[in-house]
C-alpha cells in the first residue's frame, strides 16, 4: 500500500479491526482452540497521498490468521507474535509501506500532483507494539521502523480505543490516534528539496520531526451470524506541524471511511 493508504488505514483500521476482533462472539472453533481465520473484502476510501485534496475509493482485502502460540499472518499487521501478559499486551511484527509515485500510474496509484518530486520506494518495516487495557479503555503504543530504506525514518503512534455500545449482534466503539515522525521521516513525506522544487515548481520546503497527525472515528462490526459479519469505520484525520505546512499539503482535514464483509471461521 501507498503511504496515504497505510496512514488512512491506521487512522482507520488500527484501532477497528483489533476492536473487532475482540468485541465480536468467537467462533466456537476460535474460543476452543485460540486459533481463528479471518477473510474479506471492502471498500476504503483515502486521499491520493497525505495532503492531497483528491480521493479515490479502493479495493480493501482482509486476511488474518493467528494462532494459539501467539503467531499471527495479517494485511493489516504484517508476519508477527503477540501475547498478553495480564492488562498488558506486546507485539512484533514485519510490515510493509508501499510508499509513493509522483505520478498517477493508474486509478489506484500515485498522484500527479506531486510530479518532479521522485518516487518513494516500498520498504520492511520492523512495527513494534504495546497495549494496555484500563478497564474498558485500551491504550496502545507503536512505532514503525523502516528497514530497507533508514534514510526514510520512523513514525510512532500513540492510540486510545473505547466501546460505546455492545450487544450480540452489535459493537460500536470510539478510536483516537497521534503519529509522531522523525526529522527523516517528515523529511521525506512533507519536504522539499532544492532539486526537487527545481523539478516540481513545489518551494523548497524542510520539514522537522513532530506530530504528522491526528485521527479520530468510530467504528461498528455488525454480526450477520456465527461466521458473517461486516465492519465499518468513519472518521477523519488532521495533519499538524510541518506537515499541515508543508507545499505539498492541499487539504490538512481528510475524511475516512471503510466497509467490509468478513467471514470467519
């Protein structure tokens, strides 16, 4: 996935999904064996990048296996374990951020707003996470580290996850996030070089570390039966700092929305 996307979804999934996972009745084979499987597919819709002022709706595939010994395969989380140690829950997993064209290579990549600024090549990523849950309220923390290319930094997510209402059929819950971007990090998404204002007639532009962003949305899982369900999440998302400054930030308030079917067995 683009930045924009991975960045959207976290805003958006990042504090659904797990919620979802958690509030929604397990399947019996689930409950008994610690082992699940999640399938779907659905709908996300997301700006071209971050600050861009145009959006597009995307296909959103969703896959998760987890096993009893901790280890999970997900296309939101990566190749993992987790576990949990009382209130406490950790985290480590091999993620991957598509990162970005500087052209629309089709309706479902890149923007030619942001010509002349060179591509941002994909990259692993190392994502390390800790939760706590305080009662009702889950508090997490997470940073993603950028393994192929280190000149591109690293961002860490701070979230808080409430539910609002919970029946069997029926979970809605409120989710808040803020990521923090390194000088290389905010560097590479938010500023602009000398060469690269040459290129794009963008200014020259340098951007330091600080809060990227903020999100806020709520998110419902609706149980269709023992193994059907369909998620949704609407919210939005504001860009601070230098990256609400940036040349290349269009609109700074982006809306999220997402729906999906899931099957679980």
């Amino acid at each position: 996935m683009r930045h924009a996307i991975t960045l959207t979804l976290l805003s958006l999934c990042a504090f659904s999904s797990r919620s979802f996972a958690e509030d929604a009745p397990a399947a019996p084979a689930a409950s008994a064996s610690g082992d699940s499987f999640t399938a779907g597919l659905g709908l996300a819709y997301v700006p071209e990048y971050a600050g861009s002022d145009k959006s597009r709706v995307l296909p959103l595939p969703v896959l998760e296996r987890t096993f009893s010994n901790g280890i999970f395969l997900s296309t939101q989380s990566g190749i993992g374990y987790q576990t949990k140690l009382g209130d406490f829950s950790l985290s480590a997993a091999l993620g991957y951020d598509g990162g970005r064209k500087d052209h629309k290579e089709n309706y479902f990549s890149g923007s030619d707003a942001l010509k002349g600024m060179g591509d941002i090549d994909g990259s692993a990523q190392a994502v390390l996470s800790a939760g706590y849950q305080l009662g009702k309220v889950g508090l997490s923390v997470s940073t993603k580290q950028n393994l192929g290319h280190r000149e591109y930094g690293s961002t860490y997510t701070f979230g808080v996850n409430a539910p609002l209402y919970t029946d069997t059929t029926d979970q809605i819950g409120f989710g808040a996030s803020a990521v923090y971007g390194d000088d290389k990090h905010m560097q590479t998404y938010f500023g602009v070089t000398a060469a690269q204002s040459a290129a794009s007639g963008y200014k020259a532009y340098s951007a330091k570390g600080g809060f990227e962003n903020v999100a806020a949305g709520v998110h419902w899982n609706h149980v269709l039966d023992s193994n059907w369900s369909v998620r949704s999440a609407i919210g939005v998302t504001r860009l601070t700092g230098d990256a609400a400054d940036s040349p290349l930030t269009k609109r700074k308030t982006t809306p999220m929305l997402m729906t999906a079917l899931i099957y679980r067995f």
